[in-house]
C-alpha cells in the first residue's frame, strides 16, 4: 500500500488519539487522567517516530525537540493542547498538536536556522480544575504557586494530581518548565466559529485573542400579585431585564467584532402569577482591542441605567471577571498571510472570541495564530469536523512559514514595525 499523505496521516492520528477518553464512545479527555497519560504516550510516539526528543515537563505538558544548528539556537515554539472538553470533537486542541509533529519532521529536511519545541499543553479547557492554561503559564515562567491548591470536584488538590501524575510540583515553584531562547511562538487551531466557512476560505489569520469581561446584574422591582396590580403601579424585575438584555443585544451588533451573551437567567419567585420581584443574570462580553470592549461595557452599563430608572427598579452591576486582549504579533501575522496568498488562497484576518494557549505565551514571546475551516462552526462537540484538504493547506502554508522565519527579526530590541 502506498503511504499516505501528511494530511491524510494527519487525519487518521486525530482519529486514534480520539480513542483515548475516560468514558467509551465519546471523547473526554481531562487534565492528569489516564485518557491524558494515554494520550501522552501516543503522542510522544509520534514525536519520537519524528525524530524529536522528549520529555515531559513538571507542569504535564508534553515537550518534543528538534534541535537547532547550535546549543544554544533561538527556538520557535509551536503549541496547543491535547486536553478536551467532556463529550469533545476531535479537532480542538489536537489538529495543532498532530500537525506540527508532521511540520517537524519535515523541517529535519529544512536546515533551519532555529531549533522547535513543540508543546502540547494538558490544562487548556480548565475543565477538572478551576484554573486553566496552568502549563502554558509554566512554558512562559508564570506559574502561580496558588494554583496547586485548587481542588477537583473529589477534592483533589492540583499539587496532588500532578504528584500523582508522576510529576514534581515543587519544580513549578522552581520555574524548571520555562522555555528558554523561544523567540516566537505559533499555533494552528481550528476556527470554532462559523466565519471562514461562511466565506468560503481555508484558512484565516489571527489578529488577537479577545479579551472578556463577566458581570452580574441584580435587577430588583418589587413582588405582586399578578391580578390586582394595575400595569402602571409594577415593578416588573423581568420586564425590566428582558429590555436591559436587548439593549446588550443591539449595543454588541452595533460594533464590529464586539460580542455580548447574556447566558444565565434567575427570576424571583418564580411562580406564575406572582410579579417577577428579583431578577439576576450574567453578561460576558468579549472584544478584541481592550479599549473597544471598554467602550461597549459603558455603553451598556448606561442603558441598564436608562431601563432601570424608566422601569423604576433598582439596579446592581457586579464584574466577577477580566481578561485582557492579546494581540498577535503583526510580524508573524505578515508571514503567516504571505504564505497564505503564495498558496494561491485568498488572506482572511480575523480575531479569535475563544480562548487559547498562545495567551498565556504572550508574556513570553510574539504569538501567531492560524485558524483551520470547521464544518458549521461546532467545536467542544462531537460533531466537529474539518476537511483533509484544508489540512493540506495549513501544512503547506505552516511549512512555508518556517522557511520565512528569521529569528533575528524578532529579538528584543527588534519591535513590530
Ligand atoms: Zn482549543
């Protein structure tokens, strides 16, 4: 039988790793389980069979090596994660990992001037610990020594899973995970979003991680019966949050890239024919450019006011969370979209609204992204899917991407023009 081609050897990898999950006929696969350390192992075969060496890193993080001319050679880290989501597609995460042990081997071929590392990170979907991207922030030298107390739903700390594991936590505190010399780091991850498919595009250029900010929001009226308040003596709390949550509505659409969720709703007291006392819900609001997400949550926080004051209820807004946005590099954003076009394909830029490894590298080193084509735009779902033939393409455009590379344009001192 004739080999077959990366791409389709690619395809059938994702395959076999998707075989490893806690619970048969799915794909569950969380942090410092034996679906991870059977994972582990299946990709550190494929590195090995690559010619990479291995290791993995105190904080679970599978490392694969492919040396540079010298010792001391400036190193392009490439990255994703091999953790899923319970009930997972198969693509997320891994698509980056697979498919940059193939760019390595064929980048033994390539002499370049840098060694890569490949990282395959074990804690992006934060699903068993309340942290996330732990090993990412280890590889950027960021590791919080807080994190080892987390505990899982049966109470098991961070420290005790990763000792468990195999691994040495103490080593975190010793920042032993670091990567050092990285001058760049890439990842190639699928869309989860319906954007390139739309289009009809392969492949899409990251401009920035989104930045995010969650609130809650109490609305507080007053309780009724619902017979024998007349409608102009209510203080309805629902009827004032359905026209607060429309308002978030119509303030995201009305700027580009800007996305609002109201996601959880509570009313008080429920009940039929009682008026809506209390009611609480989330936002979660996402941009890519800080000042732009800014500017929504004003907006929004004054047409909250604006219902509340007409509706004549009280108001309270509480932020529970903030993450800044995190641009990519324009650099790696030029030569990632060079690439695209001497494949002969049309440049989509575009800002990713999930989250990914490459925000913790940041702190570390100038991060690119490059986005896959997924059917639908369905991820964190069985029914994730992308086709060989944009593999092909990211492979293409990736391996030409490491021949464009020169480390020395991104050495500090040396800022994106
Ligand atoms: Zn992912």
């Amino acid at each position: 039988m004739p080999r077959p081609s990366d791409a389709a050897e690619i395809m059938q990898r994702l395959g076999e790793l998707a075989a490893c999950t806690e619970t048969r006929g799915e794909i569950t696969r969380l942090f410092l389980t034996p679906a991870h350390a059977q994972a582990i192992s299946l990709v550190c075969g494929w590195m090995q069979q690559a010619g990479l060496s291995t290791r993995l890193d105190a904080s679970g993080t599978l490392v694969g090596i492919l040396p540079g001319p010298s010792q001391d050679a400036p190193v392009l880290l490439i990255g994703s994660h091999i953790d899923t989501v319970r009930n997972a597609g198969r693509y997320d995460g891994c698509l980056g990992i697979i498919t940059a042990i193939t760019l390595a081997a064929r980048a033994r071929t390539l002499s370049l001037p840098y060694a890569i590392e490949i990282r395959a990170f074990g804690d992006e979907e934060g699903v068993r610990f309340p942290v996330t991207l732990t090993g990412a922030h280890a590889t950027a030298g960021n590791f919080n020594q807080t994190w080892l107390a987390a505990r899982d739903h049966n109470d098991i700390t961070l420290a005790t899973a990763l000792a468990n594991f195999g691994l040495n936590p103490q080593a975190l505190a010793e920042n032993t995970c670091a990567a050092h010399r990285a001058f760049a780091y890439l990842e190639i991850h699928i869309e989860q979003g319906p954007v390139l498919e739309a289009a009809n595009i392969p492949l899409g250029v990251v401009t920035a991680i989104s930045g995010a900010a969650r609130f809650e929001v109490t609305v507080t009226g007053r309780a009724g019966h619902a017979g024998t308040v007349p409608m102009s003596q209510r203080q309805d709390a629902l009827a004032a949050a359905a026209a607060m949550i429309l308002a978030i509505r119509d303030i995201a659409r009305a700027r580009p890239n800007v996305v609002a969720t109201v996601g959880r709703l509570t009313v008080a007291p429920d009940a039929t024919n009682v008026i809506p006392g209390t009611c609480q819900f989330t936002i979660d609001l996402r941009a890519p450019e800080d000042a732009l997400r800014h500017q929504a949550e004003h907006a929004i926080t004054a047409a909250l006011h604006a219902v509340a004051h007409a509706d004549n209820v009280a108001l309270a807004l509480r932020q529970t969370h903030e993450a800044a946005a995190v641009t990519c590099d324009p650099r790696l954003q030029t030569i990632l979209a060079a690439a695209i076009e001497k494949s002969g394909l049309p440049i989509r830029h575009l800002p990713s609204g999930a989250g990914h490894d490459a925000m913790a590298i940041a702190s570390l080193c100038p991060v690119g992204m490059l986005f896959v084509r997924c059917a639908g735009g369905i991820s964190h779902h069985p029914d994730e899917s992308v086709m060989e033939s944009d593999v092909e393409a990211a492979l293409h455009v990736m391996t030409q991407t490491l021949q464009s590379l020169t480390p020395t344009d991104f050495a500090p001192g040396n800022p994106p023009a």
